[in-house]
C-alpha cells in the first residue's frame, strides 16, 4: 500500500525542510500527492521517488529550471547533456571527485543508447552518492572487513558493473507481469545473482548474514529508503521479490517452507 503522509511527516522522512517542499510545489517540481478542502498537503511513496530524482539531479549541478522539464519525463536523451555537466565540472573545478566518478558511471549507464529508463538511471546515481552513508549502516549488520571488501572495487570494474546492472534491470522490467517462476524470468534473477558474485565472490556467505537480520533490514529499508534507491515501482518490487524466493529457494539459500511441511507429515 502506497504511503500517506502529511508535510510535516515527509519533511521528517525525507530529511527535507517544509519551507523547501513549499517551493518546489510553487515552482511545480514536487507537488503533493493531494491537498485536502482545509488547504492540508499530503504526499505518497511516489513522491519520495520524485524528491530522489530532484536531489540527484541537483547534486549533478542541474538548475531547479532544467529539473522541471526532466522530472515529468520517464525516458531521457542524457549523453549530451551529461557530457556537458562533466565538462563544466571539471573546468570549474569547485566539485568534488565524487561527482566527476558519477557522471563517469552516468555515462558508462547510457552509453550506445539514445534513451533511459529514468528511475534506472536515478537509482544507480543515488547510489553512488549515497555510498559512505550505506557502508556506516553495512558496518551494523556485518563486519568492517566485508563491508571493506564490498566497497573495495576497482573503478573500470565498477563502471562495467554499472552497465550491465542498467541492462539487466531494464530487462526486469520489460518481463514484469510474466510469471516469476518462468525460465526466462529466473535466468534474469540468475544473472543478478551472478552480478552480486562478481561484485563479491563470498555473496552466499553474506547473504546468509543478511537473512539473519531480514526484520531490521526491512525496517530500516522502509524507514530510509534513500539509502538503497529502488529503480522499481513498489507492485514490481513484489514481483522482483516473488522471483528472487523461489530463485533462492532452489538453490537451497532460503528454506522452502511448503517442502518442509510435506516432509513433516510424510512418513519416515
């Protein structure tokens, strides 16, 4: 179910002053979900989604004019573009190498192609942004030293990584609504298993360690959900999450509890 939130309850969940939701409603970049007869201003998960962009987008130096002819658009033709923000980054240098790293994955994401999913592109952006954010949480649920060996990658390793993230999550969502447990859908939860194990060859151990803590992930997932942007719709998260259980369920990582309780009644 979709969230429903008053300004004062997304300003806190966002982390974003209620003067600056006033202004980008004004200015017609985030309005709100609804507002009600009393003049009340609600939000939805939706519009978390949004802000995600618009702070994505500001923090690649585009103006709040530029990001209102983005924000409505689902596809964008960004090469050019990007290409140009990197430039002028690099010419001005008063950005942060951080930034020129993003833009260099930005460019890796949509290279060969004219135009990109645009939740895609935002959420794998976010995410370098967010990178020292996600491995202070890591460090809660693992040891410093998987979290080292996650983070620790080569840049041309990344890059690559990027890319085939990008395709492959694409692909996720051009079978959305197929059965999850179809072959081509499980060849797809297949190869981001296999993205995960170039990325970190010990991913089962960690998996496992994850699992552990499945009901604090959850939480905090739901109570941060910038940390770790999903590029899906919250209906094609269920479906990603529906393939991904019986995906891990046939590779014996998480127990299959209908096999479990026909072993119990079935006689020894």
């Amino acid at each position: 179910m979709i969230g429903q939130y008053s300004i004062g309850e997304f300003s806190k969940k966002t982390k974003t002053t209620i003067r600056t939701l006033h202004y980008y409603d004004e200015i017609d970049v985030l309005k709100p979900a609804f507002i009600t007869s009393a003049g009340r201003r609600y939000y939805s998960d939706d519009e978390i989604i949004r802000l995600q962009k618009i702070v994505s987008l500001k923090y690649l130096g585009y103006s709040l004019e530029d990001i209102r002819e983005f924000i409505h658009l689902s596809d964008w033709d960004l090469k050019e573009s990007i290409l140009f923000q990197k430039q002028e980054m690099n010419r001005k240098k008063e950005h942060i190498e951080r930034v020129i790293r993003t833009l260099d994955h930005a460019l890796q994401i949509i290279e060969d192609k004219e135009k990109v999913d645009s939740s895609i592109f935002i959420s794998l952006i976010h995410s370098i942004q967010m990178e020292n954010e996600q491995k202070e949480w890591l460090k809660e649920l693992v040891s410093e030293d998987i979290v080292e060996d996650l983070f620790n990658i080569p840049e041309d390793k990344q890059l690559s990584m990027s890319k085939k993230t990008a395709t492959l999550f694409s692909n996720l969502k051009q079978t959305y609504k197929q059965e999850p447990s179809s072959p081509h859908v499980q060849s797809l939860i297949d190869e981001l298993w296999g993205i995960i194990n170039e990325l970190y060859p010990d991913s089962t151990t960690l998996f496992k360690k994850l699992l552990e803590k499945q009901d604090e992930l959850e939480n905090y997932l739901e109570s941060e959900p910038a940390i770790f942007p999903s590029p899906f719709t919250s209906e094609e998260e269920k479906w990603l999450g529906k393939a991904m259980e019986i995906y891990f369920k046939g590779k014996g990582l998480i127990p299959d509890e209908e096999q479990a309780n026909g072993n119990e009644g079935a006689p020894s």
